[in-house]
C-alpha cells in the first residue's frame, strides 16, 4: 500500500511541476514590450485595427503594444515573420480574410494560418459594399443581374487585386447569379474607386469605409451589403440576402493570432484581455466611424471561424478557377 501511495503522490507531483511553466508563464507575461505585425501599410484598416487593440491592450496588461508593419504579398510577409518568431507571446500577428485568399488561390503558399499559429481572438470585421456607377441605371441587384445578362460579357467589375476579397466576392456574385462579369483589378481601393467614379468600369464590392463618403455624394449606388447584418458605418443599405441573394457574406475580418506553440495560459489571458479591450465604448465608436464592428470569439471560436473561411474561400476560387 505504501509503495501504491508514494506512486500516486510522485504523478500527482509530477502533473503540478508540468503545470508550472504555464501558470508561471500566465502571471509573469507580458513582462516587456509585444509587438504587434500587420501586413499592411500603416494607415490601414489593419493599422487602425491593431492600434486600438494595442492600446487597449496595454491598459488592461500594463505592458506597451508596438504595431509595426511589414507589408506585402497580401499580408504574407507578415505572416511568414511571425510564424517564425519564438512561441513566447511577446510577437504577436494580425491576420485577416486577405491571408485566407491567398491561401485559397495559392496551395503552395508559404504559411498557413490553421496549422503555424495559435488563435487568440478574433477582433472585429468590416463590411464590403456592392456599390456601381449611377449611369448603369442600376438600383438594386436583382437589376443589376438583369443588366448583366442582357450584356454576358460586357459589365466590368473593380477589385483590389487578383486573389483579394473584393475580387472573390465578384467571382461568387457571378456563380451565384449566373452571369459573366470582367475582372478588372487595381492596386488597391483608392484606384479602384477612382475608375469606378469616372465610369471606367460598372461595379465593385468595395471596403464600406472607402465609399460611403461618395454613396452619400450621390456619386456611387449603394445596393447590398456583403455581410451577415447591416453595417452599423451604412444600416441603410440592405444585405445580399435581404436583396435576394442569401449566404452572400465576403466580410473583411481581422484577428490576433500568435505563432504556433505559444503557451495556452498566455493565449487564453491575452483572448481574455482582447475581449475586455473590443468591449469599450470608444474602441467600438471608432470602429464605427471606420466601417468596422465588433467581432468576438475566444480561441477555439477563432480556430473554428478558420475553418469554414477556408472552406469558403477554397470552393470560390476552385469555382472560379482560380487555384494556382
């Protein structure tokens, strides 16, 4: 009996030291400055996104937050920095729905955000506007799709470039509605906008923040919004499955993920400290005014969210025979 006694007490023992590295890990991090790494200029979406989460989390951790940027290949760059940065929390990436496109034209891509990080959380999501030139005469999309099967061919859409949200989202408006549509992409959004407004190309789901200055202008239509619910920036404009086309969300999202290893207790007290930081009413009024909302998830809620944005994108682009 004794020697059945000392056995248990030595595995008991041994299960607590096993735990210690981690609950170590939980009370003494952050004990220097995280970085955050975005894929995008700074002055972004992604900046924007990740400056308010940096400051909020470092009101809530009582440790500075540093966004640096590191743009190019669609946030790849970014993501490939990352992926190789020590597990320990203190490098730290935002992804986005632009890593999950790349991923879903490009089967030999470098990282994959599933299997080299750990999701923390997601963060928030902005809504994507199919917007068209008032000399279309469109107003809705029902005559929209009408216009464009009356002229196969002919209606040109505006993206921000091959493999980008806005171009997947025309390639799935095209399957979905049952229409051929030209692809016309730019460099990023400003361009796109611009051609747009001069009447150089028809239509584009556009970001909701680069346009509703010019939807109010009277200079673009509104006609959906590629999103689950009304975005709080424009909740006068439908959604696709108000409008007749259900399932239709091609969203932009963004979410704070560490390399893959990294520690559980420091993922789970930095989801904790991103749901905290999200909830403020300034953090989310100036998400508003930038056409982003709230979008809340813990780990696993992110890790499933990956999954089915995969799932997503991979049938689009197969779909529109876009696979690399």
């Amino acid at each position: 009996m004794k020697k059945i006694a000392r056995l248990i007490f030595l595995s008991v023992l041994a299960l607590s030291a096993a735990a210690m590295p981690d609950a170590k890990a939980q009370s003494d991090y952050p004990g220097k400055p995280v970085h955050i790494i975005i894929g995008f200029a700074s002055g972004a979406a992604a900046d924007i996104t990740a400056r308010l989460l940096g400051q909020g989390l470092g009101r809530i951790l009582g440790q500075q937050f540093i966004v640096e940027a590191k743009p190019g290949a669609g946030s790849t760059l970014a993501a490939e920095f990352v992926a190789r940065a020590a597990p320990d929390g203190y490098t730290l990436f935002l992804a986005s729905s632009a890593n999950m496109t790349n991923e879903a034209i490009n089967p030999n891509i470098s990282v994959l955000l599933a299997k080299d990080f750990a999701p923390i959380a997601l963060v928030n999501t902005g809504a994507v506007i199919l917007v068209v030139n008032p000399s279309t005469g469109v107003k809705t999309v029902k005559e929209l799709i009408a216009l464009a099967k009356a002229k196969p061919g002919q209606v040109n859409y505006a993206s921000t470039g091959v493999g980008a949200a806005p171009h997947l989202a025309g390639e799935l408006f095209a399957q979905r509605a049952g229409v051929q549509l030209v692809h016309v992409p730019y460099k990023g959004s400003p361009q796109a906008v611009t051609d747009l407004l001069s009447g150089q190309t028809s239509m584009m789901f556009s970001p909701a923040s680069t346009v509703v200055g010019q939807i109010a202008a009277g200079k673009l239509t509104a006609l959906a919004s590629a999103a689950a619910k009304r975005p709080s920036i424009a909740p006068d404009v439908p959604t696709m499955a108000e409008a007749g086309m259900p399932d239709f969300d091609t969203s932009i999202w963004f979410g704070l993920m560490a390399p893959a290893g990294t520690p559980r207790a420091i993922v789970d007290k930095l989801a904790r400290a991103v749901d905290e930081a999200m909830k403020a009413r300034n953090v989310q009024d100036t998400m508003g005014k930038t056409g982003f909302d709230r979008l809340a998830g813990g780990p696993d809620d992110f890790a499933k969210y990956l999954q089915s944005e995969a799932r997503k994108w991979g049938e689009i682009a197969k779909a529109a025979g876009l696979k690399k």
